[in-house]
C-alpha cells in the first residue's frame, strides 16, 4: 500500500469518515476507481454516496437522452428540459456529481459496456450494473472474473418497495475484527453464472422448479429407511433437489444422485435442476437458515426470480428493453407465464398474478428504498475498496412492506454449512 | 403501486423536520423526492468544513450559513414547485410552542443532541402529533415510532446521561487517556485561558488541605517581564513536575496503584525551542485561529503519535503562540475542537501527563475526538435512515398503527439481517414523562442548595427548559422574562439555600412539583432525605430513582476503527453547542425489555423454533447491545452483554 499522506484537505473533509474506517481505508478508496453502468434512482443514490466517501474516480454509463420523467427519484438535475436538452443520462449525472465532491474525478464512457473487451475492465475496482437483462449480467460478471485483477462485481435491482444487490468479490481475503485483534478471514464467492446454472433464475432448460408438497406424498415413491424410521430416503432421481424442510426442522440440503434423508411428515419444498446444468451444481452447500428469514426471503426470491424469467422471457420475445414492460403489457404477460409454467409442468400458483401485477405497475423507483439500497450498496463498494469490515456475502434483499433488510448467502461452493 | 397510493396522503401533509444534518439532509432529499409538498425544517447550526462528506446539500462555498436555509435551496433546484419552510433558530426557543408544533401532521427528527431530542418529545407529547425520532452512528442506526397512547414515547427508555468522573480521577489518579483529556482540556486549559473567576480544581488533591493552594495560585501567574517560554515551562514543570512530586507524598494513594513519574521541561527539552521549519513569523498573520504549533514546528501528520520531546515542543509552542498571537482572548477561552492551536496544547497536555502516569500516548487526531466529542459519521448510513424515516412517516400519515415499526441499522447482521425491524414498545406506564408517575428523590436536604437540585436534577436529568418548581402552593423557583424584579431576586436567593431551609421547608416526605410550561411537561418528586452519598460513585450527591438509568461501562478503546470514547465532565455545561450529528441507542440485535413490556420481532409467523432457529438465537443473545449516545451526551458501548444481567431479552413468535 502506497504511504502517501492525505493531504490537508483531505483530513479536514474526511474527519468524520476517517474516525469511522481509518486513515488507511480513506487512502485505499482515494486510489479506486469505480463504474457504473445504467442510472437510476438508486444508482445516483449510491453514486452520491462513494462520491462524498472520496473514491479516486467514478466512471458512468448510460447513453439514453434524458427526459423530464426519465428517473423519477433524482436529485441531481431539475426538471427544465433546457437544462439537458441533446444530453445523455450519465452526462447530466456527471456534471452535477463533480460538484459534490472537486476530489472525485467523474467521467463518461459511452457505448454499451457488453461490447467492450475484456482488457476495458482493467481500470476499475469495482463495477457496478444496473438497468439491463440477465444475460448481460452475466456476460459482464464473466468478463470481469476473468480479468487478472480481482474486479469486485455487483447488480443492483430496484421496483416498487422491493429493492436487491447481488455481490461477487470473487476470492476475497480481509482483516476480520475480532474482540481480541485481527484474523484473515477468506471468503470464496459464486458468479452470477453459478447462480444462473444453479437454476435460481435460471430460463428454459436450467428453469429451477420449486414447488411446496408435503411429505407425505413424496413418500409413496420414497423407500422408508429402516435404521431411522423417522427419517425417509429419496429415491434416485436424474434430477437434483435442494430441500427445505419445514416444521420442526428447517434445513437446506444438498442431494446428488445419492438421494437425502428427511424427516417424515415434515411440508417438503424441492427444487427440480435438470439433468443438464452445470458441475457446480452439485457440489453447492446450504447453509442452515433460521426459518422465519428464509421463508420471507424464499417467498420473496421465488416470485422475484420466476417472475423476472417471465418477464425477461416477454420482453426478450418482444425485443424490448430491461424495465420497459408496464401493466398494458399483463394480459400478454400473463399468458406468457401459462405457457411457460405448461411447458415446464410448474404449478402457476408459484408465480402470482397479483404480485406480476404489483411490479408490472410499479416500476416507478420508490425514493426511500433507493435511499436504502443504494446506501447499503455504498457501504459495501467502500467495504471491499478499504478492506474494513465484513463484505455481505452475497445478496441482499430489502422490502418496504416488511421492512427488513435481509442477507443470504447463496450458491456458495465452499463454505461448510453451519451445524444446527 | 403501494407507491402511488401513498401519493394522496404524502401531498397533503404538513411535516416538520428538526435537524438540517447529517440525517436531514438525507431526509429533506427524501421526503422531497416521495412527493412532499410542504415541509418546514429548524436547524440553529451553521455549515462546517466536516459536514462536507455526508451532508451533500452544502458545498465548500455555503460554510458559515445556516443549515436549514441552504438546505432548502438546495431541495428546491431538483424539486421547484413543493413549499420548504426553514428556520436558523433553536428548536427550544418559545416560537416552536405547542401551537406550533400542532399544525404538523408528523414532526421527523434528525437531531444530535439527547437535550434536544427530550424537548422535542415533550412538545410532540403535549401537542399530540407523532414523531419519527432517529439516529446514527458511524455504520449504526436507529428509527422509532412515538405516538402518544399507542406507542413508548422517546423517554419511555431511560437514556445514557452524561458520563461523569470522580473529581480525584482527573486530578490525581487518572488510569485512562480519556482522563488525562479531561485535564488538560477541562482544568489546565480551562485555568490557563479561561474565566479567571471559574472555579478550578487543578491544585486540588485529595491529600493535601487549601493550605498549599495559596502559594500554587502564583505559580500560574506571569511575573513582570517574563519570557514566554520561561513562562511556559514553568507551568510546564509546576503541574507536570511539582504538582506530581506532591501527589507523591500521599502514600496512601499509590500502595494499589503505579507511582507517576515527575516531568520537568528542562529534562526533556535541555535547549531553548528551535524550528525545523519556518518558525513563528511563518505564521499566517490576521486570522488567529489559523495560528499553529504543529505548523511552526514543521508537525505536519496529525495521525502520528508524538514522542514525549515532541509533546512537550508543541506544549511549550503552542504556550508560547497563545501568548504572542492570541493574547486578547486569554481570560475568555473556550476549548472548541475547531481550534487548531487549543487542540494542539490539549492533544500534548494530555500526552505529557499520560505519559507520567504511563498511560498509552495518543495522536491529535485521537485526542482531537475525545476532547471534542466527536461523533464518527458517514453518508450512507444516514442515507438508509433517512429512508427508512420516510417509510415511517408514511404509514403515521396513513395510520397503519400496526405497521408501526422501530428498525435497528446495524454493522454486523443479527438473524441475517442488517436492517431489523421490531415492534414498537407500548407505552411504559411508570414513565414520568408519558404517564403521571412521581419520581423519588434521595438528598441531603441539609445540605444540598436548591441550585444544586435545579442543575444537577431539574435540567440535567429531567431535561426541563423553563423550569418551576413549587412545593405546596409555595413557588421556589420559576425563570422567565415577565418576571418581577423582586420575584428574580427572590429566586435567586432561593437558589443558595439548602432544601430545608427554603421558604417553605422542604424535608423528607416532601413533593415537588417540576413543570415546564413551554414543554407542558410536570413531574412529581417525592423527597426522601440522606445523609450520606459515595463521593465516587454518587458525584451529585443526590440519587433519583423512579427512572432507571442505565449503568454506564466504559467500552473498550477500539483503536484501529479510532473509536472514541465520549466523555463530558462535572465541569461540563449540560450544552456546548457543539456541531456533532446524529445519533443514540442501538440494542444490536435484540431489544432490552424493560419488566413487563414486550418488544417484538416484526416477523411473526408459527411458534416453533426449530433447532437451527434456536442457534441462531444463542447467537443473537449473545450479541451486546450497544448503547450508544453522541455529543454531549456519552457513548457507551457494552462490549460484553453485562448490561443484562438483570434485564431479560425475550423474542416472541
């Protein structure tokens, strides 16, 4: 790490911050360079917030022009479209962020950052995506692994009181706080491709299934386990499951072909990966979940993912981009997810209409929850920038209506379930 | 959709926000952006240059104008066509009167002062409007709900008061860097440029009587034609030196403790003063607060910590400086953080005397937020408070009573949540604030003054602004400006009295009543006479019960995040103004749950823990509360779940 002294300007400004992650911390960040592509509401929440903390350089994208209801939830630039007549997004962003802080350098890149190369990456710590389709999260999640540097990676996702950020710091290695002094602390995260395979929010063939049957039912094809009769063994399928098991146990499990012991008589819910996804698949880990969280963030993460299939699945079909669909589109949509939940013999029960309806409606940005995210997402950035606390692990999850602010650790391969 | 349907209920309302800071910045920002069309807004502070990384509506150019006023443009540019009200004034003063307060639909507080915080709580009370009350420090936060009959009210928790230390802590055996802070800053600094006619306790020691004070009350005299440097190091050796030799001679004192060690100047620093760099006529001439030891003596990292020649160079530097540059304000010297040269002599006044008690030396960046209290801070935590204000708000407005959450921002996630809401307390019934609960007070009435009950009880404690207090129909003491002359004098001489030679004697068994009419607010005291109180662990002299404090433990100095430890001192007044944002209590992870009362977790679905569930919730039992206070008001940190020893932590399904 470089010694160089902040300067005296720096010390004065920073004072509140430095007493909070230290002197070091506040160099490290004054040395990164941070991008972002696709701005909203959230995203010029979170852009206000590593701005103000003092990164060395934020780079923003996003050539769409700006018009007067193009983010509902901004605060950079007023509503006079003279202001901003014949420029893009990111270039009114950027004027009024150099403002906020004259030891920041914001820039613009334009362009479409799926299409650049990889070697593009390069100059950034961190990247921050916002506003496109899966697909393109993934390609830019890929190319960003596969850089020679360690590039922290994050999605952010906001509609209506629903709010998420997805984390990859890759392998990540920090000073962990400890009552008695520091240990290294290691933690291995999944790409949004393994993710993807894993079948969360996967599409066509790596679709996850998930259903919630009682046990009962998956016993009349499950030969009963003689040594432990309260315990029931799944038969062999070609598929995997990962299980959850209600009552009075709550577990995620792992199965591979060798099949998993459960209690009897427990409500059983089961994820269905095809025979066709990926390695990594197999060898995931769940770790125990307290049951009132999972289930709010399942119920949650459920709907969120299968819905966004279907709706990603509409607006790929209609050439439309991420976040253009709006409620004149449900009847399309709606039918849509029929045939999709047909096609895959999935109970369309899982994917409500009322809550299709609820995010199709709301794609108006609600001003707290960008607040809330893109703080959240904010403290994170500085977190894996600085190495000063403990990194979420890897998504996070916050919801108006319940208000909590949840985090799970999903698809990790490496980490040792938590014994119950 | 939920969004738009707030849209009706948002437009209409009437909110006023207390507090143009770190949090109402954030909060302004907010509220203007959901669609809040009238929103009045008091702050009496003006912008400093370290608001400038959090409170992103000021810019280097506004530092000096009031918070509200710049604020307010600021919302307006992105938002012209909503109403913003401001106000540059102090949210006690008798404007914001009950009438005021009432025409507000939900008042939202982002204030930094626990003072504060209480009046407002009160004018809420009395007014009937709901408040949104919040908080934060560094990666912490708060937000609760307090509506009258539905909900606790702010006070309805006891609060943190100040720390105090025993007075022969800080004069003769300190153990911790925090108490040789409070020296040097609250009796050296204090007796050196302050008030001549203050009162001071620098030459007291628990051995010696007021025979030797005479001749030490010279010692910090300047004699004719003295050298300032001659001058300053002889303070230097009388209190770092002569006044240790002394406390040496009391044995008794030091049979558990290490002996300090005596420091004469001349033993550090054998040679006049010289500089590395520029010298004093370096020195930016015209504004004397740019005045600095550490620039003449060519210092220039305040994150180093200096060696004790360093310490005793800047001691004598700034000593010097003081004289030469500043010598018009000594006698009315205040310590402020904000005052380079008066940091630098505190940062090595408290280093010289930590190193004589061989307590760890500290950098000025250190000492800087102890002696000044400084409050750690950051955007984004204030940013999702603010958010999470805003949603508050709304259901208030939409009066989704059973919505109603408090919701913890915390640093590390308890139950995998970072941002966890709980169920609002109901109110506690033997509040004295919210409900008519009389207080019991325990006091030598024959020899507590009724000045000592006013400052120490009625403002510091009760929080009262305009007290009056009356025992039967006798008034004892009332403050205002439509007073007669005689009543003030009156007054007055009631406050030199003890308790039970007052007018109307007051005696064990007596009640008191305490009112405040601007807050609305009257509480009952029961008096029970004592004679004798613990000098050390009862520094009033008085107790008062009926409202539990909560203890107060040091937490442990956490260096390497340069935590501090807030401290204020006897010597403290109960308001320094000082511009420190935000925040106050946080239980990380579970709630304290006072007898009787029930704070929930907001999930509630079927009642059974399951065996991960239930080691989850080890876990979180096992996480300390964290109480924590800001400003004025102390920072605690329970660092080992000591504090609950005798309180119970319950989660309900």
């Amino acid at each position: 790490m470089e010694n160089e002294e902040l300067t005296e300007q720096e010390t004065a400004l920073y004072d509140r911050q430095i007493r909070v992650w230290g002197v070091d911390a506040q160099r490290r960040l004054s040395k990164s360079h941070i991008l972002v592509s696709g701005v909203s509401g959230t995203i010029i929440e979170f852009c206000k917030n590593i701005v103000l903390a003092g990164v060395g350089s934020l780079t923003l994208m996003d050539d769409r022009m700006v018009t007067v209801d193009a983010i509902s939830a901004n605060f950079l630039f007023p509503p006079d479209e003279d202001m901003f007549r014949g420029k893009s997004l990111a270039e009114v962003c950027c004027d009024a962020l150099k403002d906020f802080n004259p030891m920041v350098h914001v820039s613009v890149q334009k362009g479409d950052l799926s299409s650049f190369d990889g070697d593009f990456y390069d100059k950034f710590s961190a990247v921050v995506v916002n506003c496109c389709s899966l697909p393109t999260k993934r390609l830019i999640n890929e190319k960003c692994r596969k850089r020679p540097k360690r590039i922290a990676f994050y999605t952010l996702d906001c509609r209506d009181s629903c709010g998420e950020i997805f984390i990859d710091l890759q392998n990540y290695i920090y000073e962990q706080k400890k009552l008695d002094g520091t240990v290294e602390c290691q933690l291995q995260y999944p790409s949004f491709e393994t993710l993807v395979e894993l079948g969360k929010l996967g599409v066509n063939s790596n679709l996850a299934l998930s259903c919630s049957i009682p046990l009962d039912l998956v016993c009349e094809s499950v030969t009963e386990s003689t040594k432990e009769p309260d315990l029931v063994t799944l038969p062999v399928h070609p598929a995997r499951y990962v299980l959850i098991f209600e009552e009075s146990k709550w577990i995620f499990g792992c199965v591979n072909f060798d099949g998993v012991s459960a209690p009897r008589r427990s409500t059983l819910r089961v994820f269905l990966y095809s025979p066709f996804s990926c390695q990594e698949a197999v060898a995931v880990h769940w770790s125990t979940l307290p049951r009132k969280v999972s289930k709010v963030y399942f119920g949650m993460r459920d709907c969120m993912s299968l819905i966004r299939v279907v709706i990603e699945k509409f607006e790929e079909a209609e050439g439309r981009k991420a976040g253009e669909t709006s409620i004149a589109d449900l009847p399309s949509i709606l039918k849509l997810k029929k045939e999709l939940c047909q096609a895959e013999s999935f109970n369309e029960y899982h994917i409500p209409d009322s809550l299709l309806q609820r995010l199709l409606m709301g794609t108006m940005e609600h001003p707290p929850v960008c607040a809330i995210i893109g703080g959240i997402l904010g403290q994170e950035v500085i977190k894996a920038i600085s190495g000063k606390g403990d990194p979420l692990k890897n998504f996070f999850f916050f919801d108006a209506m319940d208000g909590k602010g949840i985090i799970e650790d999903i698809g990790s391969t490496n980490t040792e379930p938590e014994q119950p | 959709m939920e969004f738009e349907q707030q849209l009706e209920v948002i437009k209409s309302a009437k909110v006023l926000m207390v507090g143009a800071g770190g949090i109402g910045c954030e909060l302004l920002k907010t509220l203007a952006l959901s669609g809040f069309q009238d929103i009045h807004i008091i702050d009496m502070d003006t912008i400093e240059v370290s608001n400038l990384n959090r409170q992103f509506l000021f810019r280097q150019s506004h530092v000096g104008q009031s918070k509200a006023k710049v604020a307010r443009d600021a919302v307006l540019r992105f938002r012209p066509n909503i109403n913003i009200t401001p106000y540059h004034a102090n949210v006690k003063g008798p404007e914001f009167n009950i009438d005021f307060f009432k025409q507000f639909n939900v008042v939202l507080n982002g204030l930094d002062n626990l003072d504060a915080r209480r009046h407002v709580n009160r004018l809420c009370l009395a007014a009937g409007v709901p408040l949104v009350e919040s908080g934060t420090t560094g990666f912490l936060g708060q937000v609760t709900v307090h509506v009258k009959g539905k909900t606790e009210c702010y006070e309805c928790q006891p609060k943190p008061t100040p720390k105090s230390y025993p007075v022969c802590t800080i004069t003769s055996t300190p153990s911790k860097f925090v108490h040789c802070i409070v020296w040097a800053k609250d009796l050296l600094f204090a007796k050196l440029f302050g008030d001549k006619n203050q009162g001071n306790d620098l030459n007291t020691r628990s051995s010696d009587g007021a025979s030797s004070s005479d001749n030490a009350e010279d010692a910090f005299e300047r004699r004719a034609g003295e050298d300032s440097e001659h001058y300053g190091r002889r303070i230097y050796d009388h209190v770092f030196g002569y006044n240790i030799e002394m406390a040496l001679g009391n044995e008794e004192a030091w049979k558990n403790r290490d002996r300090p060690k005596p420091i004469y100047s001349g033993d550090v620093l054998p040679e006049k003063l010289s500089y590395q760099n520029g010298n004093v006529e370096d020195c930016p001439n015209g504004d004397p607060s740019s005045v600095s030891a550490m620039a003449s003596l060519g210092l220039k990292n305040p994150q180093d910590i200096w060696s004790l020649r360093e310490n005793t160079r800047v001691f004598l530097e700034a000593f010097k400086l003081f004289f030469g540059k500043r010598e018009k304000e000594i006698g009315n010297l205040i310590f402020d953080k904000d005052d380079q040269l008066a940091v630098e002599l505190v940062t090595a006044a408290a280093n010289i005397r930590a190193a004589s008690f061989g307590i760890p030396l500290h950098s000025l960046f250190e000492a800087k937020g102890i002696a000044g209290n400084i409050v750690h801070a950051v955007a984004t935590t204030n940013a999702i408070i603010a958010g999470l204000i805003v949603i508050e708000a709304i259901k208030v407005l939409r009066g989704e009573t059973n919505k109603y959450r408090m919701t913890y921002c915390l640093e590390h996630p308890a139950r995998k949540m970072l941002l966890m809401p709980v169920e609002p307390f109901e109110p506690n019934k033997s509040c004295y604030v919210c409900s008519e609960t009389p207080l019991s007070l325990e006091v030598n009435t024959r020899r507590s003054k009724l000045r000592d009950f006013v400052d120490k009880i009625v403002k510091s404690k009760l929080g009262m602004n305009l007290p009056i207090i009356m025992h039967g129909s006798t008034l004892l003491y009332e403050v205002g400006d439509d007073l007669e002359e005689d009543e003030v004098a009156n007054y007055t001489a009631n406050l030199e009295k003890v308790l039970a030679e007052l007018p109307s004697p007051v005696t064990s068994g007596s009640v008191l009543k305490v009112e405040d009419l601007q807050q609305e607010f009257t509480c009952n005291i029961n008096v029970k006479h004592r004679e004798n109180f613990d000098k050390e662990k009862e520094p009033d002299g008085m107790l008062l019960s009926g409202w539990t404090e909560i203890p107060t433990p040091e937490k442990e100095n956490d260096s390497s995040l340069g935590k501090e430890e807030i401290v204020s001192t006897p010597y403290q007044t109960a308001s320094l103004g000082t511009e420190n944002d935000d925040l106050e209590i946080i239980p990380a992870g579970v709630d304290i749950v006072p007898g009787g009362t029930k704070r929930k977790l907001s999930d509630i679905s079927n009642a059974t823990t399951s065996s991960s569930a239930g080691v989850l919730d080890v876990t979180v039992n096992s996480q300390k509360p964290e109480v924590i206070d800001d400003d004025n008001d102390v920072v605690v940190m329970i660092d080992g779940g000591n504090l609950n020893a005798n309180k119970k932590k319950k989660m309900l399904e």
